[in-house]
RNA sequence: GGCGACGUAGCCAAGUGGUUUAAGGCGGAGGUCUGCAAAACCUCUAUUCAGCGGUUCAAAUCCGCUCGUCGCCUCCA
C-alpha cells in the first residue's frame, strides 16, 4: 500500500487512482531565466515520484507546464530589446537542457500557455457564466468570497490574509481579495484577442486549463514547491472546482520543501543566491545531485551546500564499485546473496511517502552485502542487478561522472605500463610518481591479483 | 498579527510511544590486504535526541512552557 502525504489533508493517505492511470500535474516553471537547483529538486522530486509508480506497477500521465507569458518574463524581454518569444524559447531549451542532464525524465506532455489560450479563455467564461469571474476594464476576476471553501489549502482565512497585504486595490476589482484570471493590455506587453477585450491571462487560471485539457478536471496528484501553497494552488482550487464542480480537482496535493543555504534561509530567484543547474553539472555528476537531493526527505528542505554534493559524489564511488563486482565464474559453494529483504525494504521505504533516505540505506546495505559476497566468493549477480534496478527507481544513472583528467584512455594506459616496468624492477619511488600523476589528474588506480584497474574520479 | 515547519553524532540525515540500549552517507581512528597505496572488508566513532517540567509500566517520539531557526501570508520549485 502506498501512502502519501496530503497537503489538503495535512496526513499520509493510501495512495488510489481514480482511473487505470494515475494523472499528475507538476507546476512547471516561469521560463525567464536558467534553473537553478531549486528547481532541480522539485523536478527530481516528482520524477522519482513518476518512476517510482511505474515501478509499483501503474501507468503514469505526468504534466508538467512551461509558464511562458508573465511579468517577469516581459520584463526581460523589454530590457535585453527582443520579443518576448525570445526569452522563452532560450529557457525552455535551458530548462532541457538542465533536466536531461540531472537524469530527470522528461513529462508526458510539456504544454505551454500560450499554446493553450483557447482553453484558457473558454475556462474564463466558464467562470463567469457561473457567477464566479466577473470583467472589469478589460480584466476579468475571479469572486473569492463566492468560494466557501477558499483557504481549504493553506489554512488561510480571507480576511487575516487581507490584514497582512497591501491595500492598493486595482481599479475594478470589488474586493481586494479577488485575483486576476485575465490582464488587460498594456503597451508593449504580449496579447491575445479574448471576449474582454486583447490582454494576456493570470498565472494561476493556466495552471487550471492545462490540467483540465491534458489530464482532466479531476485528477489524482498536484505537485509542487511548498511556496506554491499560497496564493498559486489556493486559486488553482477555487477556479478548478468552481468551473468542474468536481470536488476535490486534485486527489493528492503534493509539496515539496525549499532549499535552504547555510545561514539557514530559503535559496531563491529574488535573492539572488541561485546556483544554476547547468553550472553544477559542470562540476557533479547528475547521480551525486540526485542523491543529495533525495539523501533528504522530499518535506524537508535540504541544506544547500557544494562540500555536500561533493560527499555524495564519493557515496556514489561506493555504489558504482559494488555494481561492478564480477561473480565467480564457478559458484562451488551454490550460494548466492539473498537481494530480496533489501528490495522489501526499499519498496516499504518508498510506499512510505516516497521515504528516499530509507529507501537508499536500504540500497547502501546491499551494497556491503555485495561486497561481502564478493570476498566470500559466492554469487552477487543477483544482488548487483538488484541495485541497479533500485538505482533506476531513483533516477541514478551510475554512469561514471564526466572526465576531467583531460588524458584519454590510451594516454592512461600508456602512463600505467610506464608504471608496470617501474614496479617490475622495484623503482618504487618511480612507479609512485607515476601515480601520483595520474590522481593529480583524477584518475585512481588500483593493484589486484596482478592487475591494475583504473578509473576516473 | 494569522497559517505552518523545524532543532537528532564532527557534518548531512532517517526514525515520531516498546521489535532502534537511535538507520544510512560523508568525515575520523585502529586492523586485514598491498612494495607502499587505493578500493574493499572488519572494529570503533550520539548511554543520547535544544532546555525544563508533565503524562505513561515505557518517550527522541505524546502534552505544556522556555530558548533558537526557518517558510508562507507579495513574484517564486
């Protein structure tokens, strides 16, 4: 049984499809800059997610939105002097970029909101035929006050919320708490022709239309950043079940926590502490960020620090040298190492509302197991296969990270052979330098029975 | 002010009433192996879970208070 945390609820919930596919929406990103980790995290999160109920047996249709019209977005267009289109086009190829390289399997479908305006404005009218939205000088808003169970999400009460913000009420509106569905136009701002006059939509009705076209209006999973709670997946709520009347739009609300940096504030666009994905492949391997990230808890907010990446790429060492291990070619004993208590134990961890740090203990276990087996001689095949495959679940490519010795493999060998003759005729201090020029370049090397291995760090 | 999260070893981080006299990783110490190493294996590395008080046969886990940290309430994964 599968359970998840549920932030409406604020409890774990077995986890049931309605249909014979489990539908999952994940908020995408705003595409006016590169990703930075944040971003990884959630991505990882929900991908782990993905592949986690494929592994548990289901089929997964998994959304996940670019928003490609926003403030921000036309704020940087304007201020580099190109056309809107420009900017996203440049992030959107930035954002795949960063995500096939952290091993993060692409979304069943990537809609863009500016590719879905007629569902967009046709999920506006809806509202407004039912009395939810009314339009006003070219904008259209939604009525929160007409939403009895608005705040459901967040645990928020209009009128607390409203004492806390700021007052500047835009002209039109007929109480501050109401938010846009649909911007007037303004100069040099993209537009599309709508019932209301030319104008672009708000952030949070695209979110709505594009679950409801390509899911459903009811589906099972909703995920993103705990920051999204409020206002983004409160408003989501309240046009969804407005314009379906199907309650509850998402069976599962699913967040994931903030990255938080050293001085133990949360890592964001606005402060400008970003670490930009693509610059960190650079210098990790995808397996180490991935396990970073997932070496916490997805509730939880992992502390953002390089020296910790840095200690996952050598756990990572660890994995990669278990699966490695060759099993006898003659098993005499008929022995072989017994995987399955750990892949219960992973399986058990994961159910557990995707409990990863478990799940990779589990995994790290099996691991001294495999080398136990190893130094016994009996056989491990099994139980390597059996890593990799958990591995797999959690997106972990064990692929040896990126070369940075700049010597190529003949270049090594060669220096390794320099190295044999040097050990041969017992010039050891030779045969250290030798090898001490290697690591300096990052590749280790290694003497067993007889032979040296070698590989990159 | 309202809503919420958190404080576990040198560091990261699970565990949320007894099966854990607290997983796993990194780091550190000793041993085996090795020409020496590396890797691996073995052993050790929190009598204790921010502090204080309470409930209970039993608490890191529940309750109260205190101290400290952070998020949301405004664009944000």
């Amino acid at each position: 049984m599968i359970q998840l945390y549920n932030s409406l609820t604020r409890k774990k919930e077995e986890f049931v499809p309605i249909g014979d596919e489990v539908k999952m929406y994940v908020c995408g990103v705003t595409v006016y800059d590169d990703s930075h980790l944040g971003h990884a995290l959630s991505s990882i999160v929900f991908d782990v997610l993905h592949r986690y109920l494929e592994y548990r047996g289901f089929k997964v249709r998994r959304v996940q939105n670019f928003t490609d019209v926003d403030d921000k977005i036309i704020t940087r267009a304007n201020k580099e002097g190109v056309p809107a289109e420009e900017i996203t086009e440049k992030y959107i190829e930035s954002f795949y970029e960063s995500m096939d390289g952290l091993n993060v399997r692409r979304a069943t479908v990537h809609p863009r909101a500016t590719e879905d305006m007629p569902e967009i404005i046709g999920l506006i009218q809806r509202l407004i035929d039912g009395g939810w939205a009314y339009p006003t000088n070219g904008s259209v808003y939604f009525r929160v006050r007409r939403d009895d169970g608005y705040g459901k999400l967040s645990g928020q009460n209009i009128d607390e919320m409203l004492e806390a913000t700021r007052h500047d009420m835009e002209v039109g509106k007929e109480d501050p708490a109401d938010f846009a569905l649909w911007k007037a136009v303004k100069p040099d701002e993209p537009q599309w022709g709508s019932p209301w006059g030319q104008g672009r939509p708000g952030w949070h009705i695209e979110c709505s239309a594009m679950a409801f076209k390509h899911l459903g209006e009811q589906i099972d999973i909703h995920g993103g950043g705990l920051d999204l709670i409020f206002p983004h997946h409160e408003n989501e709520i309240a046009q969804s079940e407005s314009a379906s009347g199907s309650v509850p739009f998402s069976r599962f609300w699913m967040h994931n926590g903030m990255l938080r940096n050293a001085v133990g504030q949360e890592m964001s666009k606005s402060l400008g502490n970003a670490f930009n994905v693509n610059s960190a492949l650079e210098e990790f391997s995808s397996d180490a960020i991935r396990l970073w990230i997932l070496q916490s808890h997805y509730r939880t907010n992992p502390l953002l620090d390089k020296e910790l990446i840095a200690a996952a790429e050598r756990s990572m060492r660890r994995i990669r040298q278990a699966v490695e291990v060759e099993s006898p070619a003659f098993d005499e004993v008929g022995e072989s190492v017994d995987f399955r208590p750990f892949e219960k134990r992973f399986t058990e961890a994961m159910d557990d509302d995707l409990n990863t740090p478990q799940a990779i203990a589990a995994i790290f276990d099996l691991v001294r197991e495999v080398f136990r087996g190893r130094d016994s001689g009996i056989d491990v095949s099994g139980a390597v296969e059996s890593i990799r495959d958990l591995s797999g679940v959690l997106g972990l490519s064990l692929e040896a990270p990126p070369d940075k010795s700049g010597l190529s493999d003949a270049e090594i060998e060669a220096l390794i052979r320099q190295r044999h003759e040097a050990r041969d005729e017992k010039r050891w201090s030779d045969a250290d330098l030798v090898r001490d020029q290697l690591a300096a370049a990052g590749v280790s090397i290694a003497d067993t029975a007889g032979e040296t291995t070698w590989s990159r760090k």
